[in-house]
C-alpha cells in the first residue's frame, strides 16, 4: 500500500517556481496521481524499487490550495496548503535553540499569529530507525505559527522567516533538521566520508572506539548509559534549583561526571553518518531554495580540516536534492571561551574554515555573528540578529534584492611607513567603532604578534606597532573570545581575519 512521506502533510509549504518533488513508498506497479484541484493540476507518479515520485509543474505563490494525493488502495488529502518559499535549518544546538528559550521569547511567541506568513516542519529526533521511529514520523507535520504551536520551533529560523516573510510578501516554510551537539559527520554518509584521508578519520575514530565489541555488548553498554544521563540530568536540574550560579566543575562534582555524549554504537545519534540517514534523509529531496546552517562547534576538536567537512557536506547535500546551485547561507561561529579555558584559538580556525568555504563554493552566503557570542555561554540567547542575517543573505543571494548584506570583510594589504595599511570588501562608507578600537595585531618575519595601535582612515585601516619594525602580517579578532569594536555602516561587524594562513 502506498504511504506519502512524512513530510508532507496539511498546512505545508510548496516552494515557488520550481518543480515540485512530492514522494513516498509503494508497491511496484501501483498507480498514483498527484493533483491539485484548485489548479486543474494532474500527475502521476513514477514507482522505482518501492519508491515512488511525483514532479508537479511551478507555480507561483498562493495560499490555502488541496494537494490530493491518489492510488487505487486510498486517497491522502492535504489542506490549506501555501506556495511560497522553502528552506531547511540544519546543524546543532545554536539552531536547535527553541524560541521560548531565546531573549525576548516569550513576548515574540505573544504576537504570533498564521497572518505572520512562517509555518514550520520539525523532522523528528530519532538516531535510530525502527519500528518506533515510523510511529513517532507518522505524528510530525507541518504547523502555522502561534504562541502554542512555535515554542519549540528554532528561533533563528523563525526571525530569518519572518523578515523574509516581510519582505517577499510570501509565505515561509521552515524545515527543522537539527540536533544540539552533533558534528558535520552525523549529516554525512560514510562514502563521503571516505573519499579523503584527513575526513576518514572521523570514521576510524568511530571504529576505533567500537573496538572488537559484539553488537550487543555496545548496546548493553549504551543503554546503561541512557539510564545513567537519565537520572544524571534529574540530580543536575536539582542542583541548578538550589545553586543557580554555579560552575560546570561543582555539577559535576555534586552530580557525578557528566558521560555525555556516551559509548560509541549504532545506537549513538552522534555516530557519524547516523542523522544522514535518520532524519536528513527523511525529508530529501522535498524541493526548497535552499539551506541555513549553524555548526561547527563540535568539529573544533578537528579545525585543521572543517574547511573539507564543510564543503563535502555542501556538496553531497546539493547532490542528494539534486540540484548543484541550491544555495547554502553559513553562520560563522561567534566569540566563546568557558572561564576557566585557556584560548586555545580552535574556534578561530574553524570561523576561518566557514570564511574560506564562503569565499570559495559557489552561492553560499555567511552571517558573520562575531559580535552575538556570551562568554561561558556556548548556547547565546539573542537569536535575533542571526536570523536577521541570514535573512540578508538569502535576499541578495536568492531574490536579487538591493540589501547591505555584509559587513567589512578583509580584502588585501599594502605594506607602508612602517605599519600596514588594511584593505576591505564592503567598506565603502567606512566603519563604526564600539568602545576601544581593538582587536587587532601584527607581527614580522618571526610570527610573534603584538597588539597593534590602529588608526582608521576611510574605507581603510592603518595598524603599526613600535614593537614590530618590519611588518609581514596582521590579523583581527583571531581568539575564541573578545571584545569587537569595528562595524560597517550597517552595524554588521567587521569579520575575523588574518593576513595570510602561513603566519602560525
């Protein structure tokens, strides 16, 4: 019997002028069509090794249209229905972060209403698939925005739909594909994986911690982790309760070591290639424009080679939808540091792979959000301007709108009067500066670097150093946490650089 894939559902959104993916399962030979009343649209589907698909033609954007979807074993109906535009929101738990979690919250969940043009689908949260996983997959569907329905919805998601929603004058749906704490690896498939040495690592590390364990001796073992994180978590939020200021260190010591995120096995979500599987692939190739992603965090264990893991996943996301210019809009990972951490700079490395990949892959865009990160704090609670940056992107990206889309980002360098004179992209009505102007250093030939007096002097920046006499390189921001101080006239920042990667 045929089953329509779980994504679809009433309230959901079709993305405009482009053909339209709709699919699901069936037995070999089966007959199903796919029409839409109010158009007078009819097509049948095509039945593949029980996969079956149907194309229907562009349409422009309108609301509230019937999808029916048709075989001689029964009749799937979907109502109220818009065509507008579709995007999925991928990563970890900066995406993930719920809306009554986010600054301001509350009062934005107040004011929503299904007028505000935002409807979302959340892809279930499952690591492995079972008969479990299709009963819970069964209970997911699309939702309009409301204070009841838009709680748990990701609140960079919801501020880059709603601005874009204000500006298209379309509606907004919002695929939510992500999991807190999860690496690049979780949204990859292993022949990925492997097509490079230094990303085969992620896969010979997993094996290496399976050791010469049976199958069953990993899942005992997971799921006594369960157990333990389970109660682990209740002692934690006690503990919280009674001391709401207290350090990572004193949990820990009062509640027992936190084991997250548990033994490695094909129970793990956090396996690598698992979430490709569970949850990206659930809702490939539902037809959008494109994606947004937040992550990165959990590679900087490995920065030296996110630059690789981030464009394969590009890549191999653009291949499984079919469609190479799908475009793909980054969010640089912000300032952080935990108090009691040394700055190791892995962060920097990995913002730096997200730059390199922006400047490098075609129609991608990236958020630069230096100035949105809280110290000690991996989860910042201000989503607001994430989302309202992204937003940018995808409407100078996707939509050919005239924005101010970036800020100030490091274009070259001229060597003069002893110092260096900074040359930017996007700078052409100069900067803002926010308390002390900072941040940057320079170093010569012996890659020592210094603090740099700078001196701004139009669209450009002269650094210099009395320290330094002969001046080969200069960078900016490059610490996991700091002050930033320098904004383009469109109050984004000036984005972390450094001069050349051979300064280490």
């Amino acid at each position: 019997m045929f089953k329509v894939a779980a994504v679809f559902s009433s309230n959901m959104v079709l993305q405009r002028e482009k053909n339209v993916s709709i699919f699901g399962t069936a037995d070999n030979g089966e007959k199903i069509t796919v029409s839409i009343p109010e158009l007078s649209v009819s097509v049948k589907a095509v039945v593949n090794d029980g996969r079956w698909q149907a194309i229907l033609p562009p349409m422009q954007a309108m609301d509230a249209i019937t999808v029916k979807v048709s075989s001689e074993n029964g009749e799937k109906i979907f109502e109220n229905v818009a065509v507008g535009e579709v995007w999925l929101c991928g990563g970890q738990s900066n995406m993930e972060l719920e809306v009554h979690s986010a600054k301001d919250g509350e009062e934005l969940l107040k004011s929503l209403t299904p007028e505000c043009g935002v409807r979302f689908y959340y892809t279930q949260k499952q690591g492995v698939i079972n008969d479990n996983f299709y009963k819970v997959e069964e209970n997911t569907c699309w939702y309009e925005a409301s204070p009841e329905n838009s709680r748990a919805w990701s609140a960079v998601g919801l501020h880059f739909a709603m601005k874009l929603a204000k500006e298209l004058g379309v509606t907004i749906g919002l695929i939510g594909c992500n999991w807190g704490g999860t690496s690049a690896s979780a949204w990859m498939n292993e022949e990925t994986l492997l097509e490079d040495k230094d990303t085969a690592t992620y896969i010979s590390d997993y094996k290496e911690k399976l050791g010469d364990k049976t199958e069953e001796q990993l899942t005992k073992e997971y799921e006594e982790y369960l157990e333990y994180d389970k109660q682990w978590f209740e002692k934690s939020q006690a503990y919280y309760k009674e001391h709401p200021n207290a350090s990572w260190d004193e949990v820990q010591e009062a509640c027992g070591k936190n084991m997250w995120p548990g033994p490695m096995c094909s129970q793990n979500p956090f396996r690598p290639c698992g979430l490709f599987e569970t949850m990206l692939m659930r809702v490939c190739p539902y037809t959008l424009r494109g994606f947004t992603y937040y992550q990165g965090e959990s590679d900087d264990h490995k920065p030296t080679i996110y630059h690789k893991m981030l464009t394969k996943l590009i890549s191999l996301w653009r291949e499984k939808w079919g469609d190479d210019e799908l475009a793909f809009l980054i969010v640089q990972l912000p300032m952080f540091k935990y108090a009691n951490d040394p700055d190791y700079k892995h962060w920097v490395k990995v913002r730096e792979a997200q730059m390199r990949v922006f400047k490098t892959v075609k129609n991608t865009g990236i958020a630069v959000i230096s100035d949105c990160g809280e110290f000690d704090n991996i989860h910042p609670t201000d989503k607001k301007p994430v989302g309202l940056r992204l937003a940018l992107q995808a409407l100078k990206l996707c939509y050919g709108k005239d924005v101010d889309a970036f800020g100030p980002m490091y274009a070259s360098h001229i060597y003069k009067d002893g110092g260096i004179e900074l040359c930017f992209d996007y700078a052409k009505d100069g900067f803002d500066v926010k308390g002390e102007l900072c941040g940057f250093e320079i170093a010569g030939e012996d890659k020592q670097f210094t603090a740099a007096n700078a001196k701004i002097c139009g669209d450009r920046i002269f650094i210099s150093s009395d320290k330094v006499k002969e001046p080969l390189y200069a960078r900016y921001d490059c610490f996991n946490w700091c002050d930033v101080s320098v904004y383009g006239k469109n109050g984004i920042p000036l984005a972390p650089f450094r001069t050349s990667r051979n300064d280490e």
